[in-house]
C-alpha cells in the first residue's frame, strides 16, 4: 500500500522534527540542491532539501521540472525565506521522469492558447490547478446548497426528443447510416428506423423534465451537461458545458429572483470560505496581468474584494423597459460606442448587459419583464399582453449568468404560445398535460456552471474553467 502525507494537510499542522512520506510533482528545482514540490493538495509548495552526496548521481540528474518523486525526509524548520519548514531529504525515488527537450511545458509563462492546447498538462500549472480546484468547491456547493434547502436532486436525460428552446440548434442522435440513411417515400429520413424510432438530439436544458419533478416533489434540481450546436467562438460559449436548474412549485417571479440571488452568493461565499489560498493566488495573477494597463481598463476592485462586494451587497433590480431607458440615455450610446442597436424589443447584448452592470449600477442586476417576443414559449405571460415574467441575472466581466422565469401554468395560455411560435404541441403533449391535470404556478432558472466559475476566478475565457472544452472544431481528448 502507498502512504503518504498530502503537502496542504502537513503544513496545516507541520510535525516538526518527525519523518514525512511526501509525493508530488517537482515546481522548481534551484542550485542543485532545493526542490520544490506540489501533490495538487493545494496551491501550497513544500521545500525539500537534496544533499546530492546522499544520492546516486543518476537518481539527481532525474530531477526536473514536472518530474514526479517521492521523498521520504525530517520535517525541519526552515533556515531560509520564503518557507517556514522544509524537508531534509533522507530517501529520494524518481517516480517518473521528464525530458524536458521534448515536454510540452517549460519552466517559464505560457500563454492561455498554448496551455488550451495542451490541456493534458495544464492542470499542472499553478493556474490552472487552483482554477480546478475552485470548479470542483463550486460544483460542491452546488449539491450542498440545495440538499441542506430540501431540494431533490434530479437527473434529467441527456438524450431527448425536445427542443426546450425552440432554437434548434442541437446535436443530433442517431444510429442511422450517415452517408445512405433510410428515407420515407416522400424522400425525408426516416427516423421511424432510428434506435429511438424517433428524431433525438443532446440536450439543451433539463428544465421541461425538471417542471415534471417539481409539479410532484415540490423542489428539485437538475446539475448536468448540456449542449448546444452554436457556430460561436467567443470568450463566454461552449458547445458542451454543465447547467444548475432549479424548479420550484408555488413559486413566482419574485420567489425565483429571491432564489437566484441567494443561490450564487452562498457558492461565491463557499469559496471564500474553503478557498482562500487558491483566490488569493488567481488575484495576484490578475493583478499582475494588469500592472501594464491603463488605470482605465484594470479592474476596480481585486479578485477577492470583488467577490467579497457581491456577497455583502443586494443586486439591483429592474425591468427591461427600465434597462432599456438606462442605456439608451447613456453617454455610451449616445456617442455611438454600443456596437449593437437598442429599441424596446430587442435583446440585451453582452456589451449593453456589462455597461448596466459594472458603469451604471457598479454590483449584479436582476433584470426582469423580457419582451415576450425574445423569450422562450414556457415563460409566463404578463398582463400587459407585451411581457413575460422572465429574468437574468448579470456579471461584471461575464454579463449573463443566469436566466430564469416564472412558468406559465395556465394551459390555455400556454397552448396559444407554442402555436405562435411554431412549437408543435403533439411533440410536448405530456408537457402541456402537467397544466391540464393538478399543475400549479412554479418557476424556475438555470445557471451556467461554467460563467459563474469564470466569475469566482477571474479568468477570462470560459474555455479555461472546463478541464477539456468543446467548441467549433474543438474536440480534443
């Protein structure tokens, strides 16, 4: 059996003067003589002092950037800076070596791109292992939040015959021939051959089946991967990324922003909380990317003192009339600077989301009441006859993180909706028959994984929070 001691936990309690078992992989080695080790454990170095008399030339030699050893040492305190104890290094084995003529990294900065392009490696910077780090607390507190709240956790299909956005822009399922597939008489495929007998695609959200959850267990959540099939390349969209979605009964608008705001601050909190040392590290990061910039263009606040204002502030809430007449009397727009046209009716663009949030409020915004002609076919309609009972939740740096709504339980409704907007009620037959049989008001949102950890780290493209991103033309590994 493999003992050893995990470089966080000794130096939380360091035993000084007794003999340590440490593994891990060597961040730096100086002089000959001074290796410094990590296990993953944590953003924390421990220092291991080599006396090369001790060991065989050969065994030295191996040592390396990234080569990983064991070391088997006194627990001393340390003679010099930088460090308050290091280990006295009585037992030295090369685990595995690294040729550094050959390995992908060096000892030295890489740029992002390089680092996406070899992500088998990457999680072996400081950067990146503290980035996964902070994901895996995140996705922690995800399922904490809602089990200590009474929700059940709900794992909707990945595989389905629904559209829930009515975008359309899905990955396709199918064991049909690719090249020559079955076709009907009238010259369409026929998915009535197909494994499912029907057309299938990955999903884009579990919500429709969440709603089932709720209208009988109360509250329940979904966590899972999604997809979506978007000819995108930009710094906040995957094709393949995870959404949290909650879905309540006897629930409104209000009860579904009151959850949203609760909801991301607890996990921004969480990972104040367990965190501290990895965000310490990805603020200095930030800070130093920055030394070079324009006071202009720096953030205001640091990494953590921003995610420190989220959690002790209440996020701004208004609707999208409101929004809307915000920007459209901002100097930004009137000096042309907004690259995308505002009139009512239009959706917010990041541009416009990011000027709400971090020039005119300075803290999150709840906007709420979307034109209904933008929004999905489920959301509730407002009496007004213009409006549903919609709302997002925007970031400083990322814009949109969440989007939500109150359902809309009313069948009638509901029906009229699908028909305006071309969604064929036969195919959501069950979906319209929760409103028909016991349904109730109830609301919902989902969140994406991936933003709200890009927030929590500061990192700025969103394929460098997921281990192994998918994208247009991106499937490696």
């Amino acid at each position: 059996m493999i003992v050893r001691q995990e470089i966080k936990h000794l130096l939380q309690q360091p035993p000084v003067g007794e003999l340590v078992t440490v593994m891990g992989w060597v961040r730096a080695w100086r002089g000959n003589r001074f290796m410094v080790l990590n296990d993953g454990s944590g953003p924390q170095t421990l220092q291991v002092v080599v006396d090369q008399d001790k060991f065989p030339e050969e065994t030295v030699r191996q040592i390396g950037f990234h080569a990983c050893v064991r070391v088997v040492g006194t627990l001393t305190a340390s003679q010099g800076s930088g460090q308050s104890v290091e280990v006295m290094a009585e037992q030295l084995e090369i685990l595995g070596a690294n040729d550094l003529s050959s390995y992908p990294l060096q000892p030295k900065k890489q740029t992002m791109e390089y680092l996406r392009e070899n992500a088998q490696f990457r999680m072996r910077t400081n950067t990146f292992s503290s980035v996964f780090r902070v994901r895996h607390g995140v996705a922690y507190a995800v399922n904490k939040y809602f089990h200590d709240r009474g929700y059940y956790y709900l794992h909707t299909p990945i595989i389905t015959g629904n559209d829930a956005e009515g975008a359309g822009e899905m990955f396709r399922v199918s064991t049909l021939d690719p090249i020559n597939p079955p076709r009907t008489e009238a010259g369409e495929i026929d998915y009535n051959q197909d494994f499912f007998g029907k057309a299938t695609n990955l999903t884009v959200s579990g919500q429709l089946q969440a709603e089932i959850g709720a209208l009988a267990l109360g509250k329940v959540y979904t966590f899972g991967p999604t997809f979506r099939a978007e000819n995108s390349n930009t710094s906040r969209h995957l094709a393949e990324f995870w959404m949290i979605e909650p879905e309540i009964a006897f629930a409104d608008i209000d009860n579904d922003m009151n959850l949203a705001e609760d909801f991301v601050k607890y996990l921004i909190n969480f990972c104040l909380e367990q965190y501290p040392d990895d965000l310490a590290y990805l603020d200095q990061r930030i800070q130093d990317s920055e030394k070079n910039m324009k006071t202009a263009d720096r953030r205001p606040m640091g990494l953590v003192d921003t995610l420190k204002f989220v959690v002790a502030n209440d996020f701004a809430r208004v609707t999208y009339t409101e929004a809307l007449d915000i920007l459209m009397r901002s100097k930004a727009y009137k000096k042309g600077k907004f690259e995308f046209p505002l009139s009512w009716g239009t959706d917010l663009q990041a541009e416009h989301e990011r000027y709400l949030v971090e020039k005119h409020f300075e803290r999150p915004v709840i906007v709420r009441d979307y034109p209904k002609d933008i929004k999905a076919f489920y959301m509730r309609q407002n009496d007004d006859g213009k409006t549903v009972a919609a709302m997002d939740v925007l970031f400083p740096y990322i814009g949109e993180v969440i989007g939500g709504s109150q359902r809309e339980e009313r069948e009638d409704k509901l029906r009229q909706r699908m028909q305006e907007m071309d969604v064929h009620a036969d195919e959501l037959a069950w979906y319209l028959q929760l409103r028909t049989f016991g349904g109730c008001p109830h609301a919902g949102f989902g969140l994406g994984f991936e933003r709200i950890v890009q927030f929590i780290t500061g990192m700025g493209n969103i394929r460098d929070v997921i281990p192994f991103p998918r994208a247009p033309r991106l499937a490696d590994f």
